[in-house]
C-alpha cells in the first residue's frame, strides 16, 4: 500500500501539469475529493461543474484562472491528454440543439467551457456551442427585464444560472471575437442581479418565478452567482478583446463583494455557513460554504485593495473547519441535499457539487498561495493519502483508479431552432406526453418541436 502510494505521488509530481511545488497544503485532500465527484455526478450540472473543478485542478493554465488562458487573444487548443475534458466530452452530444438533454434550460451550458476547449481539435464541439448560445439567447423564456431563464417553459430566475450559462456566454465570446456577446454576459449577470437582490439583504435570493420560487438566501445559490461571475470577471479581463471593458469589470466586482459580504455577515454552525443565511433555524453545511470561501480567495488575489486580508482571514478559517469535515472516504459532510435544498436531512453520503466546491476551494487556496497574496502553509506540498484522478493512462497504477464507462457519442441528427411538432421536418410524428415534445420521425428525429393548435 504505502510503495503504491509512492509511486502514485511520483507520477503526479512527473506527470500533472501543475508543478509538484504548486501543490500546497489545504488541510484536506482535494484529490480524493474530485474522486468522490467523478463517482456520483450524474445531472448535467454536475457533470459541467465536475469538469471545470477538474481542469482547475490539473490543467489550471487552460482555465480562466491561469496566467495566460487565451495565448495570442485565442482559446488554447488542449493536448490530447486533459483530463477535464476527457471526462467532459463523454456527455456532450455534438448533434444537439442543447449540449445535454436536459429539463432546464441553463445546465447543459456548464458543459459549455469544455465543449469549446474540445472543439479546438474536433469543430462540431464549436458548432454544438454555438447552437447552445442560441438556444439561451433566443429560444429560452426572458424574465421582463430580459434577464434569461433557468427553465425552458417559463421565466424563472435562479441564482444557479450564473455559473451554467453566464460564464459559458463569456467563454464564447472569446472563440468568437465578439465583444457584444462578452458585454451581453456581464449585462445578464446584472440584469439576474436586478431580480434576484432586494433592498434589505445583500445576500442574493434562490430562485424568483411561477414553479419553484424559494426567496431564501440559499448559501449554495449565493456560492453559485459569486464563482459564476467571478469567472465571468477573469475571461473578460484576461481576454485582450474585453481587458479595456473596466466598468464592466467594475460592476462585476461590486456585485461579487455585496454576496461575500453578506455571506461574511452571516451566522455559523459549526464552523460552516447555514443552509440558508438568514436563517438560524438551519445547519451549518459544506456547499454554500466551500464555493464562497474559494471566491473570497480568488479575489484576494484579482483585487487586493478591494478584497483585503479580512476576506483572506474569512476563508481561512472556513478552510480551516471545512478539513475536519472530510471523512475517511473523501466526502465532505454534513451538506445540503443538492436535489431538495429545503430538505431538513443532513446528507453525509456526498453531495456531487458539494464535492466540486472543495475542489475550487483547494485550487484557489493553492493559486493564491502560489501568487504570494496568501500565507504559505506549514507544509509546502499536500501529502495526498488518496491520489484520485488522474490522466486515464496514468490510471491502472494508483492505489484508487477512477472508473467509468464512457458514453456512446451521440450520432443523430443536428437540431436548429424547434419547428411545429406538425411540419415535414418531424412528418407529424411526435413525443407529445413529454415535457418537452421531440420529434419520432423526419430528419429532426430525436430534436424539440413546438406544439402547434394543429398538434
């Protein structure tokens, strides 16, 4: 066991794109951490943000967090061997209107990042991305404002969104050297903002809309809208198109600091920020708490003036209790149950995206580290007792390899805007008991259609 190990730690020391001596001491380890991700993620979301804590853990020079993540103005075209995308490219259907099948309208765009990180070698991953913006853009429901909806067939607002469709907006941006859709990204961040805030808190609410409203200040959502924007912050900074756009950038800022502020004004359990801030009757928990504190240190280090050490000494001692609350396994609890965030139940099983946020928290702890803004630990490099994840042909030597069996790529047909469930397209063969109708026939099988009176 102890020789595996060993060799488990020489290989990430040889292989692993971060340098050995990047690595740091967090008080936990994020490698089995992301071990536990890959093996229950299994929702689109989670597969998106499954493989954005990836590359940030291993790749991090190919995410926006990296010194030059767009060399020449240009997305990087990737190796062969990245792990985040190896992973990622399994659930992307390349063919379809939507990256994902999905029953929201904002979580198959997670995958978003990746897909066009894929489509530097294979261009169907780019024309998928794109029919992705469209499908946001033109085709999901608008709050009044215009603010973009989180689910298909109404307009409803959710503070996830930030970081599902928001950051991928950016991110294409720049593929497409088009400075309006980066303006269009950060101007859906305030117009969410616009809905979701009110006067008496700084916290964000959950979710505004006719089906599922919950006007709490969910730790998660706040978590979710803090780190979506804050990589929406650093592609539009670090992109030569859009590093002049600095109001944006500004109002990005100030938007990203009212929900640490209101999460740094909020009452503990336990060392953990509550399920819902502003709620005392709620337990302390792990999600709301690793993500918020990984967007504390990443803009200690964006903005020192604007993000002093106050916030720095906030996340560390986050940091601090969060590492006594990673069991033997790798999974951190307790954590809110991530498919019922009002379920009173502490989940000590794993929560996928709670899992994902130590990730973020581990690499932003570790850059800031690395970019001198934060102390340096005791012990420079992590000693990892369980290695995790890593490169698929690294895998067969570790003491714990990750399996899974990868998906079939998609091969239908390639889906554009729904037509009428009833045109020749679908030859009126069609799913109607489902909730969104697909055609069964014609050269859009497989693709939504729109009831019609006819239909």
């Amino acid at each position: 066991m102890a020789f595996t190990k060993q060799i488990a730690a020489w290989l990430l020391a040889i292989f692993s794109s971060v340098a050995a001596t990047a690595n740091i001491d967090s008080g936990f380890d994020p490698f089995w951490a992301a071990q536990v991700m890959v093996d229950l993620s299994s929702h689109s979301w989670e597969w998106g943000t499954a493989a954005e804590a990836l590359l940030e853990l291993y790749d991090n020079e190919l995410s926006v967090f990296g010194p030059d993540p767009f060399p020449g103005g240009k997305v990087p075209a990737p190796g062969p061997g990245v792990s985040a995308l190896l992973y990622a490219k399994q659930f992307i259907d390349p063919n379809g209107q939507t990256l994902v099948s999905d029953s929201a309208a904002g979580d198959p765009a997670s995958l978003g990042v990746s897909a066009i990180l894929i489509g530097q070698s294979d261009k169907r991953y780019i024309e998928a991305s794109k029919r992705q913006a469209d499908y946001l853009l033109n085709h999901v429901p608008k709050w009044g404002n215009g603010a973009m909806s989180h689910r298909p067939d109404v307009a409803e607002i959710w503070s996830d969104n930030l970081a599902m469709s928001v950051p991928f907006l950016a991110y294409l941006a720049v593929q497409q050297d088009d400075t309006g859709l980066m303006a269009q990204a950060v101007a859906q961040c305030g117009l969410q903002r616009d809905v979701l805030k009110t006067s008496q808190f700084a916290s964000w609410r959950h979710i505004i809309g006719p089906q599922s409203e919950d006007d709490g200040l969910w730790s998660t959502g706040n978590g979710w809208a803090a780190y979506g924007m804050v990589r929406v912050l650093h592609t539009l900074q670090k992109w030569s198109g859009s590093a002049s756009m600095t109001s944006q950038a500004g109002q990005l800022k100030d938007w990203i600091k009212e929900i640490l502020d209101g999460a740094m004004a909020s009452d503990l359990d336990d060392g953990l920020l509550r399920n819902y801030l502003n709620d005392e009757s709620w337990f302390g928990e792990i999600s709301g708490t690793a993500l918020l504190s990984a967007v504390a240190y990443r803009m200690a280090v964006n903005d020192p003036g604007m993000f002093p050490q106050k916030y720095i000494s906030w996340a560390d001692s986050n940091r601090a209790a969060l590492s006594k609350k990673q069991d033997g396994d790798g999974v951190f609890s307790p954590a809110v149950n991530p498919y019922d965030w009002s379920d009173r139940s502490k989940l000590t099983s794993g929560s996928p995206e709670g899992q994902a946020f130590a990730v973020h928290l581990y690499t932003a702890y570790r850059d800031c580290v690395n970019a001198g803004v934060c102390a340096t630990p005791h012990s420079p490099v992590a000693t990892i007792s369980h290695p995790g994840i890593e490169p698929i042909d690294k895998m067969a030597v570790l003491n714990e390899p990750i399996s899974f069996s990868a998906m079939p790529e998609p091969n239908g047909n390639a889906c554009r805007a729904p037509n009428g469930c009833g045109s020749g397209r679908c030859q009126g063969s069609f799913d109607g008991l489902a909730e969104y109708p697909a055609c069964n026939a014609g050269n859009t099988q497989s693709c939504q259609c729109t009831a019609t009176l006819n239909t």
